[in-house]
C-alpha cells in the first residue's frame, strides 16, 4: 500500500493487479487517487463485481493478429498429446480472427466460441463478401445452379451433413481464379473432418464456455453499440495516455480458470502496448521519454505467465517498472 500510494501521488500511471480482489488494498487506492486529486484517474476492474466494474475487451486490441490465437491457446495444457490440440486450436482460432478482422469487426470470445463450434457460417459470410468485393457478376445464381447438382450421398464423408449451399460455394470458390488467404484459411477448415473440431472443442470448448457465461461475458467482451450499458471500457493506451489508475481484481479465488485467462490476455495486451510505445512512443505525447508506468503485482506466483516474463524482460525501456510481492516461492 506504502509503494502504491508513493506512486499514485507521484503523478505515474499506476496498474495493479491483485488475484485475490483484497478490498482493503482496493479502499486504500481509491482513497490516495481522492487524496491526490485524480479521482478521474481512477478505474476499477473487478471480475468478483462486475455490476460496478469497467469492461475490459481481452483479445481486442493487438498489434499482430496472431496474438489473438496465441492470447487463448496459451491458456491450454501443453504437456504430451496436449500440445498437438494446442497447435490445432491456435491454428483454428487464428483462421476465425482474421476473418473476423477482414469484415471489419472485432474479435472477443463469444464470436471465437460460436465459429469453434460451427465455421459454416463465418465461411459463408466472408465468401460473399469476397465475391461482392471482387465484382464477381452473376455469382448467386451460378452457386444456386451447382447447389441444384449436388446430393447428399456424392458428397466426401467429411462434407456430408454441411448445407447444400455452403458445399456449392465452396466449390464455385475453388473453380474462380481469386485466390485470397483468409478464404483459403476458411475453405480449409470448412472441409476438415468432424473428428478435426471434436479435438478442438475439445481442448478449447471449455475455457470458451468459462470466459463466455453470464456477467463474465460482458465485462471481458464488451458490446460497444449497447447504449444501455453505461459501465466504461478501458483500453492500456488510452490508461496510459491519461495517466490513469487501474485497479485490477481477478477474483482468483472463486474461479481460477477465468482470473487466470484474463489476467494472460491483460499482460499480453500490455506487452503489446509496450512494444508500441518502445517504437512509436506513446500517440499526442510531444516528449520521446515515455511515462512511468509502476506495475504492482500482489500475490506473484499467481501471475507467472509466459506474457508476464516478457513484460519483465522487454518491457523497461517503454517506461514499465514492476513491483513484484510474493509471501513464498518454490525451491
């Protein structure tokens, strides 16, 4: 608290992450950004408390598209034959974002969960738009008369139980010479065998259905059209722009499954964002010296993540600096 408060008052953007979502530490910053005049610095993230919580979009925001995939398959086991399921799942999930990119809309967990479960029409969404893009003419109505040519029983066994009209595309696809590589993604697991998503619903079915229920949903994938929804949403550029204060409560204790597939995508996000601002600087500052950006992390060992140890390793020169407390460690 002594540490925090130092920083709170000394003008850094503050994020503090705490797995358990102590109240206490969680009082006594509210009350140093009061003290210190920045009550509008002041956010707070609470999985425990979504009613009163910002919203936060977890897989949102990234530098590469690839994070995306990496962001959820990181959350899978990798020992022995679960390291293949994670190389399906991130490969299948890397497929749905940047179709998801392409139409111009933004990733999160409740579209990646749905097109896991059935990429029919995702494919067939972005197909349309890849003819209409391309002004292919007439297409509807050649792929209604191929639809007209195809039975269930001529179909390859992988194929068989998909709809009519999305084998007939994919074939007038394959015979245009309009070759795009998020399609070719799609096409590709279009035509993979059921047993290919059972692996993957397998492995990745369950940590969807947990970031997905009930309030989770909302807080880590927020809509942003729903004017009814009056709760901010934070991204890390726009905190450290402003020189905010985050508090960030993963309730660790209830679930941690959830805390801890959150808390991944928040340090990953960060390491984007510091990779940015190492090359770019931080977007409207006038100076090359980035702001500091004093990172507390409550109960350590709770947080020792792939991600986290590259925020440790990389993160310096964009202005972090991590405090880091733990009551033990292994030996």
């Amino acid at each position: 608290e002594i540490l925090i408060t130092q920083d709170i008052h000394g003008g850094d953007v503050v994020i503090v992450f705490d797995p358990k979502g102590a109240a206490g530490l969680l009082r006594r910053m509210y009350a140093e950004a009061k003290r210190a005049g920045r009550m509008d610095d002041f956010t707070l993230f609470h999985l425990g408390f979504p009613a009163i919580s910002a919203r936060y979009h977890a897989i949102g925001n990234f530098s590469r598209i690839t994070e995306v995939a990496t962001r959820i398959a990181n959350q899978l086991p990798s020992e022995g034959n679960s390291a293949a399921f994670k190389e399906f799942a991130w490969r299948f999930v890397n497929i749905i974002a940047r179709a998801l990119v392409a139409l111009g809309r933004r990733p999160d967990y409740q579209q990646v969960r749905r097109y896991i479960n059935d990429i029919e029409p995702l494919f067939m969404e972005y197909a349309h738009a890849h003819l209409d893009r391309h002004g292919v003419e007439d297409w509807k109505t050649q792929v209604d008369a191929l639809a007209g040519t195809i039975t269930e029983r001529n179909l390859p066994p992988a194929l068989r139980g998909r709809s009519i009209k999305a084998v007939a595309l994919m074939r007038y696809l394959q015979a245009q010479d309009l070759y795009d590589p998020v399609l070719d993604g799609l096409v590709s697991a279009f035509k993979y065998d059921k047993t290919y998503f059972d692996k993957i619903v397998s492995s990745v079915g369950p940590l969807m259905e947990k970031l997905t229920t009930e309030n989770i949903a909302d807080l880590i994938s927020p809509n942003y059209k729903d004017e009814a929804d009056t709760r901010p949403i934070f991204e890390w550029m726009e905190v450290i722009r402003r020189k905010g204060i985050v508090y960030v409560g993963l309730d660790a204790l209830t679930d941690t499954t959830v805390a801890s597939a959150v808390g991944n995508s928040m340090f990953a996000d960060l390491v984007s964002v510091a990779g940015h601002i190492y090359k770019h600087g931080v977007p409207g500052e006038s100076t090359d010296t980035p702001p500091t950006i004093s990172l507390h992390a409550d109960e350590f060992y709770e947080l020792i993540v792939d991600e986290f140890i590259r925020l440790l390793n990389k993160a310096g020169g964009a202005g972090f600096q991590v405090t880091a407390y733990t009551q033990s460690w292994s030996v």
